[in-house]
C-alpha cells in the first residue's frame, strides 16, 4: 500500500469516528423521527389512558350522584306522604272534638272519647280544649291541671281569623305533660261564628321521624319535619333526635321558596356534615320535609372504585414510560451498534478495495512475464531437437497457460467486486454459441473418450442480447469442470428458451455432488471434498467467477446434482439485458 493510500484510508477512518452522530445527541438528530415517533406514542397513550379513566370516574361519580338523587327523592316521598297521613288522623281528631266542643260544650268528656275509641290515642301526647279565655281546661289526662294558655302560638293564631285550616306549632315543652310536641290546633267556634276557644292535640314530633328509624339512610343520614317559618319541627340522625333548630339562613329555605321539590348538596347548619338532600313541600301546609345521606359515606363504594382506576392508571403510566422508556434505549443501543457495524462495514469495504487493487496490479505485473514465458516456451516446444526438452517445454507451456488462466480470473474478480467489469451486450445467436464451446472442447472429450453434444433451440437463428465473451467463458468453465470430473459417459449442453429466459445447461454423468457441498461450490477458494483429489484439485475461483458474472448479466446459475447421479449447471440469462444490468 502506498504511502498516499495509507492517508486516504485514515481520513476516512478519521471522518467516520469524527462523525457527530456517534455520540447521545447526535443519535437523537440523526434518529429523531423514531424518538419523536416513540415519545409522541407514549404521550398519546397516556392522554388516552388518562382521559378514559377520567372519563370513567365522571360517569360513575354522575351515575352514583343520580342513585343518591333518586334514593332520598324516593324516601323523601314516602316521608311527605307518611307526614299528610298522620297529621291528617289528627286532623280527624281535632273536627271531632271541634264539633263535640260546639255541640255540647263543657259537658265533652274527652278521657270517655279516646277511651271508647273515637279517638285514637297512638298518635299524641295529649287533647284538650283551650277555652275563649285562653285557659287550657278540658283534657284526656285525668288529674291535669288548669292553666293559662293565651300566650302560645296555636292559641293565638285563631283568636282574629277563622282560617277553616288546622295549626300545627313550633316544638314547644308542653306545661302539662312536660313533653316537647308540636300543638296542632283548629279553632272552636261559638253559634253566632264568633272565637269560642282551640281545640289542640299534642303530637309526639318524634313520630314522624321515628318511622324512618328502620330506614337505612346511614349512620350520619338526617330525615327532618320543617317549617316554613324556618324552625325545625323534628330532625333524626342516627339514634339523636332534635327539635327546635333555626335552618332559616339555609340554603333549603331559598330553594323551597321557589321549588316545592328539588335536590342539593350542602354542609348542615347543625352538624357540618356534608349530605345529599332532597325536600319536599307539604301542599296546603306551611311545612316541608327533607331526606338526606351522608355523601361522603354514601360514596365509599364509589370513592374505592376511583382509587383502583387512578392505582390501575398509576400502574400502567410507570409501564408506559418504562416502555418509552426502554424503547429509546434501544433505539440507542441500535444507533449505536448501527454505526458500528457501518463502521466495521466501511473498514472492510476499504481493505477489500485494497485487497481488489492490489490483486489487480499483481495480476497485470505478472501476465507479462507470464507472457514471455509463454511465447518462449511454445518455440522450445516447436523448435527443440530432444524429444524430452520438447515435452519439458509442452509442461512449462500448459503451466504456464493455467497459471494464466488463473491470473486471468483473479483479475476478472477484482473487476468485479470494484465495479469496473465493463458489459458489451450484443446480438449473439444461441445456437452458434454452443457449437463453438463444444467444438472447442471437443479434442479433450475425445481424448478422455467422453461423448460430448450440444444442441440449441428449435429456431437456429434465435439470437439473445448478452455480453458474448463472458457467457462463453462460463460456459467454457461448466464444460471444463464437466469433462474434468467425468471418467466415463457423457457430456451434454443444451440451450432452450423458457418464458422470457434463455437456459444454457450442462450436464454430465459424473460422480456428482453431495447436498451438504453444493452451497459451498460457488465460495471463492472452496471446492467440495469430493473433488479435492490430486488429479482433479483447482484453486476454486471459476466457479464464483461464473456466478458473479452471470449476476452482473441479470441472471443466475443453479446446480441440480447426487452422489453418483451426476450434475446439471443451468447457466439462466433474460433474452435482453436488464435495465442497469
């Protein structure tokens, strides 16, 4: 190698190593489509993985919200009708004492009226008459005590305006049985329609609620009887019971005031516990009644199915990235192993350019002396006067025409591989082509007393463009090696068109080839074993030369062949080069 290629071949090498993108951020510029690919993939996945989940959670948080919504409207109607029903028994009650009161007066004996049944006593504390003075003076209570009533609200409430409605009060502790109940009350008239007293009935106020103590609207649920004015009527959460509370600032008392039903979430007043609402409004009464659950127990199932999808998306956020992740490091890995092996590629290219060069320039150095030798030992062999230096000379001439042959086929490998082998495609007729091989070989089959033929296509004119030097001279290597291992038999070579090919085929009756060596044949320097004995060895590059030839025409060569049976080399070539062939 010269000193100026040993230069040439470092800046290269030198280029290579020096090329920016060997390195992590040259990688990302020269791979970025694949890493903005791999980055842009994980980033849709999880926006899609987190949308659906999110997506998932809002649908059942709205379609437990609805649940919840439809549950307390539910039980806030059976309560609205449970209330219209009971206070409606006690309205029965008081227009029979009413009407018992105006009839007969003081004679009433109330205790012989809800002893006898008329009235029914589960509902109430206790019912009484308050007279027009205001002193509270009959009762079912045996024993009770007399006292001045005027100042109560259900008393006070009929003494103007007979409003034909019964009254039912704010909780009060009552002074005769020291119970909190709610009075409900009508007025008593006299016979000219003026006020002649209130017929009242103390009902345990804990009665409506209690009927929702089977009920499970959780432990921090609520069910409350209220009254427009604002003032708790009876409240229920869990086992306490309450009356008497102001809710007048509440959110419930602006919304009833424009819906008589409807649904809310807020923090109680009471207790500042967060619930999920529903009211109702009696019609015709001045109350309203309210269901509500606990929201953040109503939501437990709900609120451990969202903390297993965001686990679930956690989850598979960290494989995501870990996949990203580790797809970028392999991209990596690969860009790197990549410019490695384009590295080794490039070296290698270098050193069989040498290789190919330097067989090159050998190869013309030495046909001339070859040459020479040649020349000199052809006119020993005609001229010499000794038989044995005439057959000396014959030796030195065939040897020398081998080693030629030899330099010959290296040089057109080099060629080859440098890309330098020039075609000369030309009308070359089919027929004539495999006469002239046959003839020429044909002193050697007679001489080993092979019988060696040819024959070509049906149309003797058929002609097909190819470069004619090189497909004679693999044709004249198949039939070469076919004579050089074939003892006895014979030799055949037929050319035939198939479709758009035209098939040169030789065939022999040799030893033929083993399955296990036939892909070795075409491998530079490489024979089969069976042929490495010494009258048959070679230096194993005709073949190869064949098949790289018949490549650089756009063909190929295929071998059929056993053991024993012998071989068929079928020599395929397009009836017309290729284009860039």
């Amino acid at each position: 190698m010269s000193s100026e290629q040993r230069k040439r071949t470092a800046a290269s090498a030198e280029s290579r190593l020096a090329d920016p993108t060997a390195g992590p951020l040259g990688w990302l510029a020269d791979g970025k489509l694949a890493f903005v690919v791999i980055l842009c993939l994980g980033f849709v996945l999880l926006v899609s993985l987190w949308a659906a989940v999110l997506y998932k959670v809002k649908v059942e948080e709205a379609h437990v919200a609805e649940t919840i919504r439809r549950d307390t409207m539910n039980l806030a109607r059976a309560f609205e009708e449970h209330t219209i029903r009971t206070l409606g028994s006690v309205d029965q009650a008081l227009l029979f004492v009413k009407y018992q009161y105006e009839k007969i007066g003081d004679r009433l004996d109330i205790a012989e009226a809800v002893g006898g049944g008329m009235i029914i006593s589960s509902l109430f504390n206790q019912v009484g008459v308050i007279n027009a003075q205001g002193i509270y003076h009959l009762s079912n209570i045996p024993g009770f005590s007399r006292m001045d009533l005027s100042d109560r609200e259900h008393f006070r409430v009929h003494v103007e305006v007979d409003t034909k409605a019964y009254f039912v009060s704010k909780p009060v502790l009552g002074r005769a049985t020291g119970k909190w109940s709610l009075q409900v009350s009508r007025r008593i008239n006299q016979v000219d329609g003026s006020f002649g007293g209130v017929a009242v009935i103390s009902v345990d106020p804990f009665y409506f609620t209690s009927f929702y103590s089977d009920v499970d609207v959780g432990t921090r649920g609520v069910v409350t009887l209220f009254g427009l004015d604002g003032i708790v009527r009876a409240r229920r959460s869990g086992e306490m019971t309450e009356v008497g509370q102001d809710i007048s600032r509440s959110t419930l008392m602006s919304l009833i005031q424009n819906e008589p039903t409807g649904h809310f979430v807020e923090k109680s007043m009471i207790d500042g516990v967060e619930r999920s609402h529903s009211y109702r409004r009696l019609p015709g009464l001045q109350l309203g009644v309210l269901v509500g659950v606990d929201r953040e127990g109503a939501m437990t199932d709900f609120e451990a199915r969202k903390a297993g999808y965001f686990r679930f998306a956690s989850a598979m956020t960290l494989i995501i990235v870990a996949f990203a992740g580790l797809s970028a490091w392999l991209l990596y890995r690969q860009r790197m192993i990549s410019l490695s092996l384009r590295e080794s590629q490039a070296r290698a290219e270098s050193a069989n350019r040498l290789k190919s060069e330097f067989l090159a320039s050998v190869s013309h150095e030495l046909r001339t002396p070859l040459n020479g030798i040649i020349g000199y030992a052809d006119l020993l062999r005609e001229t010499a006067d000794d038989e044995a230096h005439r057959e000396y000379a014959g030796v030195i001439f065939d040897s020398s025409q081998h080693l030629l042959g030899l330099v010959n086929s290296i040089l057109d490998m080099a060629r080859v591989e440098a890309g330098e082998m020039k075609l000369k495609p030309e009308p070359v007729r089919v027929a004539a082509l495999v006469a002239e091989v046959c003839a020429t070989y044909q002193p050697i089959a007679t001489q080993k007393g092979l019988a060696l033929s040819g024959s070509g296509p049906q149309d003797a004119q058929l002609s097909i463009v190819c470069d004619r030097i090189r497909v004679a001279q693999i044709l004249n290597n198949l039939v070469h090696n076919a004579l050089k291992f074939t003892d006895t038999g014979f030799v055949r070579v037929r050319a035939y068109l198939d479709d758009c090919d035209c098939i040169f085929e030789v065939a022999d009756s040799g030893c033929g080839i083993d399955p296990r060596d036939q892909a070795l044949i075409f491998e530079r320097f490489r024979q089969a074993d069976a042929f490495l004995t010494r009258s048959q060895a070679g230096a194993g590059l005709g073949l190869a030369l064949c098949r790289e030839l018949a490549e650089l025409m756009g063909g190929q060569i295929t071998l059929h062949s056993a053991p024993g049976q012998g071989s068929t080399f079928s020599l395929v070539l397009p009836l017309a080069p290729k284009e860039g062939a």
